[in-house]
C-alpha cells in the first residue's frame, strides 16, 4: 500500500484523541460544525458504553430497502450521455477522430454493451494487463458519441482534448465547455465510479467491540484529475481527499451516513457488471449495521462472507 503524503479536507472519516497519533497521521481536521460528526466512522469508548446505547446507534442510521432495484442496463440517450461522460471522464481519452475507454477484465460485458449501443468501435484485450480497451475510430460512431456527452463533462482534461484535436471543426458541432459541478440527480458519478470507484469492506480487529471486530465500508475514488474530486466532497461534504506521492488524488468515505447516501443514489443510478456485484455486497452489509448485526459475533462471520476480497479496485488509472 502507498502512504498519501497529505490530506487537504477531511470531515469526521475518524476521531483520534491521541495528539500523537494525531500528529503521526499528519492529516488536517475540519468539522463544520461544532459536536457533529460528517457521519463517517468514530472510534469513541462512549459508543459502547452499553449494548442498549450502541444498538440505538445503528438502529437511527437512515434505512434502506432490502429489496434491490431492477438493474436498468437500457438507458435513455441522455442518460448514456451522462454515464458516458463519467466513464470517459474516468478512463477514457480523445485522440484525433478516435476514443479509447479502458475496462478492468470484469467489466468486458459493460465494454461490448457500449459497443452494441454505439453501433461502432472495437473492443480489445490489452497484453499484460488485466484490462481491455474499447476504442472508436469510426466517423459516425464518434459523431454518435460526441453528440451523447457533450455539454455533460464536469472538467476540463476532456474537454481540452476535444478542443485540441478539433472536434468541433471535424464534425461541425460546437462543442460545450464542462460544467464545472457534480450533482445527484443523473448517471455521470455512476460512470465514473464505474471508471475509478471502489467499494470496500473490512473488518479490523478492534478491542471496543465484544465481536473482537468492527465494520468499515469505504467508498473510494482515484484520479490524476483533482476537480472532480473535490467536486464530490463539496458536494456531500463528508470524507476526505489525499494525495499519493505518485500525484494521483483519492476521495475516500468509510463513513455509515455517506454508504447511505450513496446507496440511495446508485440504487436509482446503477453500475454495471462486476462494478454492480461489489457494490451490492456493500449494499447488503449496510443493512446489517442498520439492523446491529454486525455487533454479533454471528453478523461478523456473514460479513466477512458477503465481503470475500471485499475490493473492486481496478488498475485501470496505470494503463
């Protein structure tokens, strides 16, 4: 594992009430507000103080329906565009009158998807790597593409590539500058979570829990691009940003009130593939801690079954 060399914003993801832990760590608290927590995860001797107090805990997180939403694989144009536009914004990019859009392995299914949507391009297995790339040459298929993202970027990486290789003179189509902001309410943080996203689960031993363990789900995004990230933490302002020494960012949440949040948008937004697989195991185990389970020693042992490697991190960003 790499170690970040900073941490720029962090919003309650842990309390630490050792200065010196505090100052090994070197990261920079900000809460904002005075007693309340972002919601992520607190080590606090208070919460388990008596098993009443720390059942009522979990039992006042927000609910969640246990039944799974039908997965919509057949979305609407504009919705494709916004996917798309993620999914590019993540791990694709434009050269001259060509896409390429790299898929971990797992997501090959996704990768023929977007092909039979498109109606052109190829999809190929990338020598050495456990990854495929699906890329577009063709002049009406990158019309088609152009047409369903435009005006749906958030930053300016992709939009500066569209620029620079003259798009907007190549097929006559003027190209819209990136929105600058991230909202809710549509499927662009789904495709780029499909891109660069990774649900987490695990299960640290712990001295203040009677399992011997507590549960984590984390939510995490890695990026060379820094604006969409911090786009994100402004937006649901919980979590953290960091950079590794490498100069890539990552958001990261292991916080029960973000998992909320973020299940109520992807249930209604959907992922794909073995993306959609992990996301529903962190699914599943947020409606345990909502019920306590994860409290017994029972809970702890189908946790860490639904949980398996508990990682859909990709290496896509090294590709």
């Amino acid at each position: 594992m790499v170690f970040t060399e900073k941490i720029l914003l962090y919003a309650g993801n842990s309390c630490i009430s050792s200065p010196l832990a505090f100052n090994a760590l070197g990261k920079i608290c900000l809460n904002s507000q005075p007693g309340q927590s972002a919601g992520n995860f607190t080590q606090s001797t208070k919460a388990t103080a008596s098993t009443k107090n720390t059942y009522t805990q979990y039992y006042n997180l927000p609910k969640i329906s246990e039944h799974v939403p039908m997965h919509n694989s057949n979305l609407s144009d504009t919705d494709l565009g916004y996917f798309l536009a993620g999914l590019i914004e993540g791990d694709g990019w434009f050269g001259y009158k060509q896409l390429h859009i790299i898929f971990n392995e797992k997501d090959i299914s996704l990768a023929y998807l977007i092909k039979k949507r498109i109606g052109y391009g190829n999809v190929y297995k990338i020598k050495n790597k456990k990854a495929v790339r699906y890329i577009c040459k063709h002049e009406k298929g990158l019309s088609i593409i152009l047409n369903l993202i435009n005006g749906k970027l958030v930053s300016k990486p992709k939009y500066d590539q569209l620029i620079k290789h003259n798009y907007s003179e190549n097929f006559n189509y003027p190209i819209l500058p990136p929105s600058n902001t991230i909202n809710l309410d549509n499927y662009w943080l789904a495709g780029f979570t499909q891109a660069d996203g990774c649900f987490h689960i695990s299960i640290p031993k712990s001295k203040t829990h009677k399992t011997g363990f507590s549960v984590r789900l984390e939510y995490s995004l890695k990026q060379n691009d820094f604006i969409p990230l911090k786009l994100l933490y402004e937006k649901i302002k919980m979590g953290n940003l960091s950079q590794y020494h490498t100069g890539i960012w990552c958001y990261k949440s292991t916080g029960y009130k973000t998992a909320a949040l973020l299940i109520n948008y992807f249930d209604k937004f959907n992922l794909f593939a073995d993306k959609y697989v992990h996301y529903l195991k962190f699914r599943k185990v947020y409606i345990m801690i909502t019920e306590g389970k994860h409290l017994e020693d029972k809970g702890i042992i189908k946790i860490k079954s639904i949980s398996g490697k508990g990682s859909s991190e990709t290496s896509t960003q090294e590709v």
